[in-house]
C-alpha cells in the first residue's frame, strides 16, 4: 500500500472522538453538545445510557480478573470499589484485559477497604497471574542445563526470567487469602504473617507458589539480572537459613526462568561491592 493510499484521521473526527469520550465516566456530566438526536435535540438520555454501559462493562471487566477480591468484599461492596475506579482511571488498551493495572493501588488508598489491609496485595498477585496467563511462550530452563556447569563457575551464572515469571511479596498473608478465595471451599481464620508469592506458568496452567523465608530474596536478585552468588547472599541476608537447594529445586519445579547466562570476571566482583 503506498503511502498516498493511507487514509489521515480527520481532524473533525478526532475531536468529536475525544469530546464524545470525556465525559463518559464523569456521572455528573452533561452530555457533549455534538451528541444530538435524529432531529438536532440533544440526545442526553441515550448519552446516559452508552455512560453506563461503559461503566458497567469496565465493572465487568475488574470482576473477571479479580475474582477473589470480589469473593472478599462480597459483590455489591466489589461494584462500589470497582465503580469509584473506573471514574478516577479510564482504559487506556481497547484489550479488555489489560484494564485494572493500577487497582491494587487504588485499593490502599479506597477508604473503606482500610480494615482489609491485605486485600490490594492479593489483587496484585491476581493481576500477575492474568499477566502470567497472558505472557509469550518460552522454553524452561532444565535441571540437565544447570548440573552441566563446572562447580567453579555456578557463582557467576545469570537466569533469564520466564516472560510469565511474576514475584509478589506481601507483608500479610496474601498468598493464602488468595489461594482459598478462588477455590469454592470454606474460608478460614488465617494467621497473620507475611508471604510471598511466586506466580508462573507451567504449559497452560498458571501456578502461584508460597515461598519460604529468603526464597523472595534470592529469586528477585535473580529475576533482576544479578549473579547466582548475589542471590544467595539476598538469599542469606534475607533469612539465615536460607536453603539454597530447596530454592534452586523451587525455582525449577515453577518453570521459573528460560535460559542461563553467565556474569564477566568484572561483573561478578562489582557484585559484591
């Protein structure tokens, strides 16, 4: 196709696109002059009515990707919630998917979840695992691949993450909360403690795993791009009696990472500086 035969957005057509969708999730608003009826009336009724459709369809959309925050709340607090967000963050993708990035944040700031304050955490691990569902195809790195290396090198090998490979840390049970509210069986009284979660893909299904203490540190060192003797020692820092077997079994077991890499003579030193 030549470039003569590419048709320009018109102007006109620009500008009644952006004044038609500016006040589509502002209640309060009147509808756009430009929005008229058949006979030049203004047509604000069947304006309310494609607002609330928008709105509705947004709602829709953060209830199929946060489920078990809906399960929480209960449904009708979950709308609430959901509504105040659409107003204050309109859609930025025609991907329906990709809307709800920013309602964990939203959610430590919502008032009324205040009592619940573990509750933005496990919208963030909801929202890794649809981004693990949604993430490229890529080999997993194999046990074989790993025992290959000469013992004396290991230190300076690098992990090239999964692309579904997410890690959420929370300083309440966010793991556990989030495991028995999307599954359909009784919830129960949890012990409050801190998780992490390390949230990948295996083939089709999305796993969200809680890691023992220190496993965060190691594998966020890794997933960071820094050396295998840097994540042990996050590793340690971390908690004491960090396992590194366990971690590097972990670590293969979740599909974790694609490939290995390895650090320069240079690189490995500025590592531990």
């Amino acid at each position: 196709m030549r470039s003569a035969d590419i048709l320009p957005i018109r102007p006109a057509a620009a500008d009644f696109a952006g004044r038609f969708s500016a006040a589509l999730l502002d209640p309060d608003a009147p509808a756009p002059g430009l929005v008229t009826g058949p006979r030049g009336k203004r047509a604000q009724k069947r304006y309310n009515v494609y607002r609330n459709n928008v709105t509705v369809s947004l709602i829709a959309a953060l209830s199929s990707i946060f489920p078990a925050v809906e399960r929480i709340t209960g449904a009708d607090f979950f709308r609430a919630m959901a509504r105040f967000h659409v107003r204050e963050t309109p859609p930025v993708s025609p991907l329906l998917f990709e809307y709800g990035r920013d309602f964990p944040d939203f959610i430590d700031r919502y008032e009324y979840a205040r009592d619940m304050p573990w509750l933005s955490d496990v919208a963030r691990i909801e929202r890794a695992w649809l981004d693990a569902y949604h993430a490229a195809d890529a080999p997993s790195l194999k046990a074989e691949a790993l025992a290959a290396v000469p013992p004396e090198e290991l230190g300076a090998l690098t992990f090239r993450p999964h692309p579904a490979t997410r890690l959420v840390c929370s300083a309440h049970p966010a793991v556990t909360i989030f495991a028995m509210n999307r599954a359909t069986g009784p919830v129960t009284r949890v012990e409050n403690r801190a998780e992490d979660g390390l949230i990948t893909r295996i083939d089709d299904d999305v796993t969200v795993r809680l890691l023992p203490p220190g496993g965060a540190a190691f594998l966020g060192a890794l997933l960071a791009g820094q050396c295998l003797a840097a994540g042990v020692a996050a590793g340690l820092e971390a908690e004491p009696g960090f396992d590194l077997s366990a971690a590097i079994g972990e670590m293969l077991a979740a599909h974790a990472f694609s490939d290995l890499g390895t650090f320069s003579d240079i690189e490995l030193e500025n590592s531990h500086v």
